[in-house]
C-alpha cells in the first residue's frame, strides 16, 4: 500500500468520503494543477476512489474532466503532454468502466493492458511502473497492448443485456439511449456516464424494434411475440398492448406528430395505428415476403417499406395506397432510412449492399460496395453528409453522402451488428450486436495511433513450443501466426489452408506444426524452414482439434464428423478412427503416459478411449451442454472439462467420478487450460473473461476481461505466462504476478 492509501486508511469514513470527493476541484479552484496532475497519475487514489462504496469508476471519470477546463490550459506548469496523459487516463478508464464496475481489482491490468505501448507519454510509463511497484496481491499483467487504447473511435462500451441486443433508439434530448434485446426485455440508459437507469419487461419473446414519440413522453416496442407495447419512459410503467399482426413485428417508426404509428411484420404486413387510443387503422399489404424495415418521411405524408421479397414500397400514408416499388437489391432488404431533407431514401440488404434512391422519381442513384457479409441497418447523421451502415460482418462503416467514398470503419463488436443511431449533435455513433453489447463511437476525429497486433479474424487456438519461446495461434482468417512468447512480437505467418483453422499442435521436439481447419485437411509444417510437409485427409466435416502423443509419433484429430482419428505422423497414415460420439467433437486430450484420450463432444459427453487398442473405456456424463474444451492435469489423476452450459468439471479419470463443479462464468466457456504443476486451471469464456482457479480449493485467483469473447488459452512451461486469443482477432500476453501459496 502506498503512501496515500496509508494515510487514508487511518482516517474516518466520513473524512475519507468528504477528501476523495473534494480532492481534485479543490487542486483545481485553488491553482494547484502540479498537486492535481501528481494525484490523478497516483495508482493508490485511482484504487481509494473507485474501491469507496460512494465514489466508483464514474465519479472518478468525472474527476479527469476538470483537466480539459480552457483555464486550466493557461497554466504554463501544466503542459500539454501532462493534459494529454490525463485524457488517456481517463480514456482508458472510460473504456474499461464496464469492466471496473463488477470487478474493481482489475483496475491495474485494465490500464496496463490499454495503456502499455512504447508511443504513450513518459508520464503514463511511470503510472504503469508504478502499478507494479503497488501491486501486492495476485494479478494478471499484460505483456503487450492487447485491449483497446483510448484515443481511438471507440469511447465506451454498455453491457447488461444477457442476449442479442437488436435496436437501438436515441432520445431527442440526446440524454438518453433505449436498446431492445433478444432477452426480451428494453433497457435504459445514460448517454453521458453509461449508466443503466431501468429495464422495461413485459415482452414474452425477443424484442426487435423500438423508437421513440417525438415528445419524449412513450417507447414504443415491437417483439417476436407478434404485439407491439407503449411505455412511459419517465416511469417504465407499459401503458398499452398493440395486437393484430399474426407474426413477429420486426420495425416500428412514428409519423413525425407523434399521432400514428407505422408496424411492420413478418406476416408481410405493415399496419397504421393510432398511437393515443391504440386503434388499427388500416393494413398495407403488398409484400410477398417478410416486411423487415418501415420509415416515415419527415413531412408525414409516405411511409417506406423494406422486404425480404428483395424490394422496398412506398406507401401513402393517408390513403394506404401503394405508390411505386423500388427493384435492384438482389436478396432481402433489412433496413430503410430517409434523409432529413425527404429527398433520398438509403436501403441495405443482405447482398451486402447499401443503395441510395431519389425519392421523387423512384430512381436507384448509386450502390455502396464494401460489407462483406449482410448489411442489417443505417443511420443517416443530422447534417445529411454521412451514412453509417452496421454488418453481420461485425463492423459498422461511415460514407461520405456526396461523394459516395468509405470514410472510415468502426472496429469492436465480436458479433453482428444489429443496429446503429446518431445522436441528435451528430458527433456520435450508438451500436447494438449480437455479442450482448452496445458501443458508443466519436463520430468526430478520432486518434488511431496505436496498432494491436494480432489476426483479422477470431483466434481459435493457440499452441506454446516445449522450450516456452514461441507461440502459435490459429485463426478464422485461414492463417496461423508465430510469435515470440518473450515479447509478444509477431514473428511470421504461415497459410495455405482455405478455410478457417480451428486448431494447431506443436510436436514434442517443437519441429513441427500441426494445424487443422474446416477444410476438413491436417497440415503438417516444419517449424524451421516454414513450409507445408504433407496434409492427412480423411475427415468428411471440419477438423475441431489436435493433440500430438507424448512420443511425437501420432496426432489424433477430432472432427464434426462425429470421430476422432489417429494418424502416423511420419508417414501421414490414418492408423484408425475411433466412433461412439453422436454429435461433434469438440476437443480432445491424452494422458502424460500416451496411454489414453479423452474426448469431449457436442453430445454433452467425454469418453475416455485406450489409444493402444481404440476401445472405449468409459463415458464421463454430467454436463447438460456442448462439452468444448478438456484438459488433463499433469500426474494423469484427474480430467477438467469445459461447457456451454457455463461450467467446468473436475473428473477422476480412473474412477470417471464426478469430483465438484466450478461455476463463475456467465456464457459458454470456450477452452480450458492447466499450469504445469497441476494447482491452477485457466478458463476462458464467451463473457470475454480469462479466469484462473485454484484447483484444489476450487476458488478463482484472479480474472482478466477482454474486448471480446476469449475462444482459447495455454499456459507456458514456466507456469506464469498465459496467452490467450480472442474474437477481435487480438492475441494476450498475461503474466500471472505475485501468487501467494497456500
């Protein structure tokens, strides 16, 4: 504990409250901004205000603010750079607020790991070297920048739904954002801090759409239960229930008087409501497919529909009568927005296109070409002059309007991206995906000044070299890529599949790689020389996972076929298949003696298999999920699997009893790992956290929480450094510090 946290210990609750919340306006009010900059670079406040029960990460957000004051600018002391290290500061911690608000103790590898790069300021080198000088309990320090840095697009990420997170609504103030989710609810929150105010439930079923009266008084949802609910927004008391369609209600948009509402449905309808006394007007119908999108011009007077039969209408919302149809998408059209001025109408659609339409004549203008998966919603900025389209690709992209140019692409989300909104200023960008999330951009100049190294795509295994020098990781960008354990350096690539790799071994002697992909092929390849040796063939589905005999003379792989084969490794023979799963299997883990495997399947079971033979052994059931990951400890005693049913399980191998379960995850976890002396397990998990347990007291060490969901982990020969991949493409250098016995 350093000498601030000491002297503030001593002291009375109510003199520790009163000090921390006065602290910095009073350095500020009285001109002692070297005082001010010393104490918001000190690590022990940073730790004394966001551990008080009164205080927390935002209040301490709120304290770097101050810095960016004009006055406070004129102090010759207090230069640039100082100002500067304060806004990364604060940056960094405005990113990692999702994270520091339910796990407080990950403050010091939340900062290390957003700010730990040769280009940040002297004065954030000596923060980071402090941290480990402070530390005294265990913690996972990265080794390389592997999260996002401050100074970036990306300004703070919202989490709190446990499911997809399907729209997204701005209120006309731009104080407040309404997102509707998967998990059947809507919830709201605070633009400005982040924070979620309440949760509207009533939905039996995914939540698809919402948007906002213009008066700010109602939110308006639509759901896969084929209703539609109004809600006070001030009380998140539901006012009435809209019902008529006969499928989901998959958009809803308000006339600009807040009079009528315009629902469209998957039962290829759009109806016209009022929305004061919640009456059916009247029904547009036309469409042959699903009706996925409905816009109404600012003027009030059309209404804009967008179908899966590849088409959008446009409708007079007085008569109902169907004006013209606009034809060129060539797959479903997902979403539909109108410029401000009621002059053009943009469109995307799953043929990962966006168009633009003159609304007059009904006329195609010209397509954006750049998604490469579908496009699923757009938003338009106030000024007219930008477009933002959000992917099943997982990126959102900003056009220019007039010149039809990409002007940049929004990096983050692990998933599809649902949907995308502008406040009200223009100045940012709101985002929902599938990966459970919102995120909230600067649409203005944003600073990318760092690179994390790392693949395009997810990272779906990894691999340590024995000698504890190299890493592999294997990636859905078709590569694999070595890099030094010691400095996180990328050293080469190797590619030849032309499918995702799903999996990567090293054999004994660290010669030879082994990857495999859902090409269905193995590849062998020589360490040294980097070329291709042959490729072993003989699955029928994708190849999920390897594992290479401690002899160095067989590999077995495990495949969506159902099987697990073994094959010679010198000559590339399949040697036998070994059959008795019902479903995928997933991983796959032999014994220190080569004696026995363990496989671990889609079919919620692990079998246990004498590799002499090829016969069956025992069935270890218990988990009520996809089993995804196995690890055996290191004296043969004992089997750790992992599950989609979000837990772990310690089985005696010889018994194949069932020893105790560890809980703590909230998703799928993805990959297990065990230290070299058997006492600690490593978890990582679609909750994008990397736990370490202690496997004999069953209790978690410490966490690490990434951008993304972590997909795969391995533990070096030394026993502390972790490195882990995850669905952002970014590989983590971890070093477990300061573990105490017992």
């Amino acid at each position: 504990m350093g000498e601030f946290a000491s002297k503030l210990a001593v002291q009375s609750p109510a003199f520790q409250r009163a000090y921390l919340g006065s602290l910095t306006p009073n350095l500020v009010k009285s001109g002692n901004l070297e005082k001010y900059y010393q104490t918001l670079t000190d690590f022990d406040f940073l730790v004394a205000k966001i551990n008080h029960p009164e205080f927390g990460v935002q209040p301490l957000i709120e304290d770097y603010d101050l810095s960016l004051i004009t006055q406070t600018l004129n102090y010759s002391k207090y230069n640039s750079e100082k100002v500067k290290s304060l806004q990364l500061i604060q940056g960094a911690l405005r990113l990692s607020a999702h994270v520091l608000a339910v796990d407080k103790e990950q403050l010091a590898s939340q900062l290390h790991g957003r700010l730990l790069h040769h280009k940040m300021p002297e004065e954030i080198q000596e923060l980071l070297a402090k941290i480990k000088q402070s530390i005294a309990t265990p913690w996972l320090c990265p080794l390389t920048l592997s999260l996002t840095p401050p100074g970036g697009r990306l300004l703070r990420t919202l989490t709190g739904h446990n499911s997809w997170v399907n729209a997204v609504a701005i209120t006309p103030n731009g104080q407040q954002v309404i997102s509707a989710s998967s998990d059947n609810t809507l919830k709201v929150w605070n633009l400005e801090t982040g924070g979620e105010l309440f949760t509207f439930t009533g939905h039996t079923s995914d939540v698809n759409a919402v948007a906002i009266t213009p008066n700010r008084q109602q939110i308006i949802s639509a759901s896969c239960d084929n209703t539609l609910k109004a809600w006070n927004l001030e009380t998140g008391e539901e006012l009435f229930t809209f019902t008529g369609h006969s499928d989901s209600v998959e958009a809803v948009a308000i006339t600009p008087n807040g009079q009528l509402m315009i629902s469209a449905s998957s039962d290829n309808t759009l109806k016209v409501w009022n929305l004061a006394t919640g009456e059916e007007l009247f029904t547009f119908t036309g469409h042959s497919d699903s009706v996925n999108a409905a816009a109404v011009t600012p003027n009030g007077q059309q209404v804009i529909s967008a179908s899966s039969d590849n088409t959008l209408k446009v409708w007079n919302l007085a008569t109902g009568e169907e004006l013209f149809t606009l034809t060129g998408h060539n797959d479903s059209v997902n979403a539909v927005a109108i410029t401000p001025n009621g002059q053009q109408v943009i469109s995307t659609s799953s043929d990962n296109t966006l168009k633009i339409w003159n609304l007059g004549n009904g006329m195609e203008e010209f397509t954006l070409n750049g998604h490469n998966n579908w496009v699923n919603a757009v938003a338009i900025t106030p000024n007219q002059q930008q477009v933002i389209s959000a992917s099943r690709d997982t990126t959102l992209k900003v056009w220019n309007l007039g010149n039809r140019v990409e002007e940049f692409t929004l990096n983050g989300h692990s998933n599809w991206v649902n949907a995308v909104a502008v406040t009200p200023n223009g100045q940012q960008v709101i985002s929902t995906s599938s990966d459970n999330t919102l995120k909230i951009w600067n649409l203005g100049n944003g600073m990318e000044e760092f690179t994390l190294n790392g693949h395009s795509n997810w990272v779906n295994a990894i691999a340590v070299t024995p000698n504890g020098q190299q890493v592999i990781s294997a990636s859905s960008d078709n590569t694999f890529k070595v890099w030094n354990l010691a400095t996180g350096e990328e050293l080469f690539t190797l590619a030849g599949h032309n499918n995702p790799v799903n999996a990567v071994a090293v054999t004994p002697n660290g010669r030879q790689v082994i990857s495999a992909s859902r090409d269905t092929t193995i590849k062998v390849w020589n360490l040294a020389t980097k070329e291709e040796e042959f490729t072993l063939t003989g699955h029928n589905n994708w190849v999920n996972a390897l594992v290479v005999t401690p002899n160095g003379q067989q590999v077995i792989s495990a495949s969506s076929d159902n099987t697990l084969k073994v094959w010679n490794l010198a000559t590339g023979k399949e040697i036998f298949t070994l059959k008795g799963h019902t479903n995928w299997v997933n991983a796959v883990a032999i014994t220190s003696d080569g004696q026995q495997v363990i496989s671990a399947s889609s079919d919620n079971t692990l079998k246990v298999w004498n590799l002499e033979t090829g016969e069956e052994l025992f069935t270890l059931t218990g988990h009520n999920h996809w089993i995804n990951a196995v690890a055996i400890t290191p004296d043969g005693q004992q089997v750790i699997s992992a599950s989609s049913d979000k837990t772990l399980k310690v089985w005696n191998l010889t018994t194949g009893e069932e020893l105790f379960t560890l809980t703590g995850h909230n998703h799928w976890i993805n990959a297990v790992a065990i230290t070299p002396d058997g006492q600690q397990v490593i978890s990582t998990s679609r909750d994008t956290i990397l736990k370490v347990w202690n496997l004999t007291t069953a209790e978690v060490i410490v966490s690490f929480t990434a951008d993304s969901p972590i997909r795969c982990c391995a533990v070096a020969p030394d026993g502390e450094t972790i490195v882990a991949g995850d669905a952002l493409g970014r590989v983590h250098f971890l070093r477990l510090e300061e573990i105490k016995g017992g």
